[in-house]
C-alpha cells in the first residue's frame, strides 16, 4: 500500500476560480452593454409612404 503526500494546494479551491472566471464574464458583458446604451445612434426622420394602386389588389371569395 502507498501513501501519497498532496502537495498542491490549488486543486482544492478549483470551484472558486470557476465561480470567479464565470463573475468576470458576466461583468464584461454587462459593461459591454452599459457602454452600447450610451451611444447615440441616430434615428430615422424620414416617413416611408408607399401608394398601392387598388389595380393591385384581388379579390379573394
């Protein structure tokens, strides 16, 4: 029978840098979607009117 000595003290806390990396992400996220809020994308102010002529349409029974 062996015995084995642990020696790494990191193996143990790998949820937490997981928890870690996962709060990172969600924080850049988060950030990237402050900073595209604050950008002022202009707006259309030209209204779209299409006239149909009535020769278009059919009647349906």
């Amino acid at each position: 029978m062996h015995f084995y000595k642990k020696t790494s003290i990191g193996k143990s806390n790998n949820y937490i840098k997981l928890v870690i990396k996962i709060f990172l992400v969600f924080l850049l996220f988060f950030a990237l979607l402050i900073m595209l809020d604050q950008i002022n994308f202009p707006a259309p102010n030209k209204n779209i009117e299409k006239i149909l002529p009535n020769e278009t349409f059919k009647v349906i029974k």
